[in-house]
C-alpha cells in the first residue's frame, strides 16, 4: 500500500509557493502546494486537464475563470480544462492545498 503523510511532507520556502509531489500515475497527478502570505500560483490554462484545489489549512484567494472566492479550510473548487485558473494567499498564516489533476498533463514527469 502506498501512502504518505502529508503533514511530514510540507514545506515552506521564503522565495516560492512549494509545490510537493503526493503521488502520480498515467492518468493523475496529486501535489501539495505550500505557500506563505503573499505566495501565489500565477493565472494559467489547462487545454486538457480538470485541476481540482482543496483548502487542508488556512485561506485561499482563487481565481477561475475571473471570478474570485475566498475560500477557506475544507472547501473544495474545480478549474475545468480550459478555464484560466490561479491562486493567491492574501491571509497573514500559511496556505496548504491538496491538488488533484487529470489525466495527467502530457508534459508532467
């Protein structure tokens, strides 16, 4: 059985949002990202891929398809495939989401 404890796995970096690989295979990716206030993941596309974000700690500013939502612990949102998509944390603690992708992007190792 494959697992891993997510809590041990985190991370945090002054200079960038961390984005930690959970687990992948041909169809998913799953990654946790870390950021500190002010940290974010630019607006971006995905042609082919849904991206699925949920808030494990703190406070997210996201933005799908330009509408933007505060959204906080345990809530869950979708960037469909082909809706520009970004996230910030504007709060004044750090920001942990889980994310799940698929299928996986042709250009992810």
């Amino acid at each position: 059985m494959d697992y891993v404890d997510l809590a041990e796995q985190r991370k945090f970096d002054e200079a960038a949002m961390q984005k930690i690989p959970v687990f992948s295979s041909d169809k998913l990716l799953f990654d946790q990202y870390c950021l500190l206030p002010g940290q974010q993941q630019r607006t971006h596309t995905h042609e082919a891929e849904d991206k699925v974000y949920v808030v494990l700690q703190g406070e997210a500013l996201f933005d799908i398809g330009g509408e933007r939502e505060m959204l906080a612990e345990g809530t869950a949102v979708i960037a469909r495939a082909g809706v520009p998509h970004g996230v910030r944390n504007e709060s004044d603690s750090a920001l942990v989401l889980l994310v799940a992708m698929a299928p996986k992007p042709a250009n992810a190792s």
